[in-house]
C-alpha cells in the first residue's frame, strides 16, 4: 500500500446549494454529482496540527524554483526542531 499528499481545489457546481445542506466541502462531497476539482500543481498549502489547509502560496513562472528553494530550506529547519524536541522527549 502507498499514499500521496494531493492538493486539490473542489468546489459545488451547485450554486453552492447543497443536496446534503453542509455549508462547507467535505470528504463526501467527493462523490456527488455536482462536485468538480482542479489541480493545483503550483500551490504549496500550510496545515494546521490536524492537516486542514489553511493558508496557500502560489507559484508562478521563474519565481516556481527561487520559492521551492526556500520552501525546501525552511521544511528542513522545522523537520530538524521537531526531531530534536522528540529526541529530547524520549
């Protein structure tokens, strides 16, 4: 078995009227007739503990390398605090 992370923009075609009354896009909504998605390969999303999306950063053109650079550079700062904060807790 293998899993992927894969960022993906829904939304209802429905005028935002929900078949099931949720005011929000849920896991559901995936199989409804009236939910539609696009990629996102150029966005880069910010989750919270519980990995909910709450804020995006959008890449475009030359910028699309400069930003991963700094994107890859603070992922491995915060990944090394979180492994020493682990180690020092066991």
């Amino acid at each position: 078995m293998f899993y992927n992370h894969l960022l993906l923009e829904v939304y209802c075609m429905n005028d935002g009227k929900c078949p099931k009354g949720f005011k929000r896009i849920r896991t559901e909504c995936m199989k409804c007739e009236f939910c539609a998605y696009t990629e996102c390969p150029a966005e880069i999303a910010v989750t919270d503990e519980n990995g909910i999306a709450s804020h995006w950063i959008a890449l475009s053109g030359d910028e699309v390398k400069k930003k991963l650079k700094l994107w890859q550079k603070i992922c491995i700062k915060k990944i090394d605090k979180a492994y020493k904060t682990y180690i020092k807790k066991k």
